[in-house]
C-alpha cells in the first residue's frame, strides 16, 4: 500500500542520492549536511523530488500525513544513532535536517540496515509493512503532538495489509 511510503519518505531520500547496493548511512549523512544539520544547497532539489512523490498519492493520505513534524531515530550499521527530522505542510516537504523538528508530531525507529532493504526492495509499501510487524521500524505520536490520528490512520492501514497478505499467502498469490 503506497501510503506507507509517506512515514518513510526520508528513507526515499537516502534512495534519490544513491542506487548502489551497499549505503553508508554516514557517508551520506556527512555529506548531504552543512555543519549546522540542514540539507545542503545544492540538496535541496531532493525535496522538492520528495514533494512530487508525496503528490503522487491519494487524497486521503496527503490529508492524514500532509502536515507533520517527524522526528526520526535512525541506527546507522556502527551502532551510531542519528536523530533526523523531517517536516511536511500543506503537502509539501519543507526541510530534512539532521537534527529532529522543534515540537515533532510523530517518530520513527527504524535502522540502515532495513533502510536499505527497503528502498532496495522492488515493493516499498510491503517491505514496510514486514518492517513494522517485525519490529524493525517503528512509529509514534508524540503525545499533544497533533500526530496521533495520523499514527490511528497508519496502524489500521498496516493491519489492513497484514491479513490481505496472509489471506494471498494462504491462497498461494504472492502479495503486490
């Protein structure tokens, strides 16, 4: 379901800079970011490549995750934990920086490793919905936050796509 790609979109991000089979989380990281943690100038077309995705998608996700402030946990191969953030209104994808959002609305947890698998996978939306159930990503509201109908919305849909893949996986149909 392609709504997924919408929490995740700052892992597309990691997938526009580069399409080699191994990523270096921290080699990207180091040079995508000025000093100060903002995407550097010569980036900042990958946002606006980023809006155009998210615009790709139907009504009712761009209105549930069309204005959020996302505070992202993200576990490079080293151990290392970077805190990134990624900031969507209106639709649009205002910033990617390298430290999280003043005031987030949501966060993920998630690590390079499934990062990778995910953009690399020939289905983003499956690969996510594997990556939740098996606790390899996660994602909260943050409590006032004003994410939490947003994380209600993305929870059910991940139940949803669940049982549709078991119920494929039962009539011997691979999942799409």
């Amino acid at each position: 379901m392609k709504p997924f790609v919408v929490v995740f979109l700052v892992m597309l991000l990691f997938a526009l800079s580069t399409r080699a089979q191994s990523f270096d989380a921290g080699t990207f990281l180091d040079s995508s970011f000025n000093e100060n943690g903002t995407l550097k100038t010569e980036l900042q077309d990958q946002l606006f490549i980023a809006s155009q995705q998210f615009q790709a998608l139907p009504s009712p996700v761009k209105a549930i995750f069309g204005s959020q402030r996302i505070a992202v946990d993200f576990t490079r191969s080293d151990g290392t934990v970077e805190h990134l953030g990624v900031v969507l209104s209106n639709n649009e994808v205002t910033s990617f920086t390298r430290f999280p959002p003043a005031n987030p609305s949501m966060t993920v947890h998630t690590d390079e490793g499934t990062a990778a698998q995910m953009v690399l996978s020939g289905n983003i939306s499956e690969a996510f919905v594997q990556a939740v159930n098996s606790g390899n990503l996660s994602y909260n509201a943050v409590v006032g936050g004003g994410g939490e109908f947003a994380v209600f919305m993305a929870n059910i849909m991940v139940w949803i796509s669940t049982v549709i893949n078991a119920f494929l996986n039962i009539l011997g149909m691979n999942p799409t």
